[in-house]
C-alpha cells in the first residue's frame, strides 16, 4: 500500500517537472487592433482603440493567461469626419462616458482559458474600466505560426452601466425615446503577439 501511495506521488511529481513551462509572447502593439462598436435606436457608431502594452501566455499548445492595457486616449471614431468626429470623440471621452481624463487606462486580465474545440476557446477574465472591475466570458480563436501568437474575438459584448457610464441608458432614464443608447458596447479585439 505504501508502494502504491509512494509510485504515485512520484508519478505526480514528475509530471509536474515536466509539464511545458508557459512561454510568454509579448503583445505587438501596433499590429493588434481593437474595433469597438456603439449602437442607439437610431444607428451605431464605430471606432477602434488601440493597446499600451500586453503579454499572453501560451503553455506549448494552449493560451493559458494573459493581460493588455488599452490606452483610452488612442480612442478614435471612424465612421464620422470634421465637427460630428470631434463632437462625438469628445463626449465619449468626457465624464458622461469614459472619463478618459481620469481613466486613461483600461485593462483586462485572463483569469481562465477553457478549451472548446482545436483553436476555439473560452476567454474569462477581469475587465477594468474608470476603475471599476468585472468578470467577463467571451469565445476567441487562438492560433500560433512561426512564432507569432494570434487571438481573435469578435462581438465581445460589454455592459458598460456596470461601469457607471448611464448616459442615455434605458434602464435609467424613462423618457429617451429613440435618443437611447444600448448598454451593450461591442468590441472586435485581433491581438498579434511574439516571443
């Protein structure tokens, strides 16, 4: 019995000597791209937002963590031009919406990576914006070729009121009529990562 308790803790350990060490790729800043997508009653806009910094895990054939900064002050709209771009940009940038002035960073931090199909994942996290953190579940295809790290999600769907950005939200204000804003904001986030 004490054979058998004793072969496999040593089994255990050596698989864990020789479980793959994760290998860290470091976000390419300018490659990576992040579109994100507003819609109201009327219409939606779009713009993109780009990343400071990040880095993401991967442990020989599968993310494992990971994290990225997004710089709120690269936040553009691109859907408008001349005086409606500026309007918008600025209010979106203004206490109303993200509190860029205060909050020029935003961040998000893998928590859990689980598996649903060869290059398909699940993607849970903390997302942090104007200082406020939420946990957040969203599908991502990942891939890995000639050492560069690619993961893509599309129509990631955030609930900007547990944010506390309420402007012309529904579930606050009554009489918006087609002035209102969803609370779900999308974004399209396309990382590139290298060694």
């Amino acid at each position: 019995m004490k054979k058998g308790i004793l072969l496999i803790a040593l089994v255990s350990m050596i698989m864990v000597a020789f479980k793959p060490a994760a290998v860290e790729y470091k976000v390419d800043t300018q490659k990576s791209k992040i579109e994100w997508i507003g819609k109201k009653v009327t219409g939606e806009h779009r713009g993109e937002i780009k990343l400071s910094s990040g880095v993401l895990n991967y442990n020989g054939n599968a993310l494992s963590g990971g994290n990225f900064i997004i710089n709120m002050n690269s936040m553009t709209v691109t859907d408008l031009e001349g005086e409606m771009n500026a309007k918008l940009l600025g209010h979106l940038k203004a206490d109303d919406f993200f509190g860029v002035d205060k909050y020029s960073q935003s961040k998000f931090t893998i928590t859990k990576v689980t598996p649903v199909s060869s290059g398909k994942v699940n993607i849970t996290g903390n997302l942090t914006i104007k200082g406020i953190t939420q946990p957040i579940t969203f599908p991502a295809a990942v891939s890995i070729k000639n050492g560069v790290l690619v993961a893509v999600a599309q129509g990631v769907k955030v609930d900007r009121t547990k944010y506390d950005i309420k402007y012309g939200s529904k579930s606050f204000f009554d009489s918006l009529g087609d002035k209102a804003i969803n609370d779900d904001f999308e974004l399209n986030i396309n990382l590139v990562a290298k060694k």
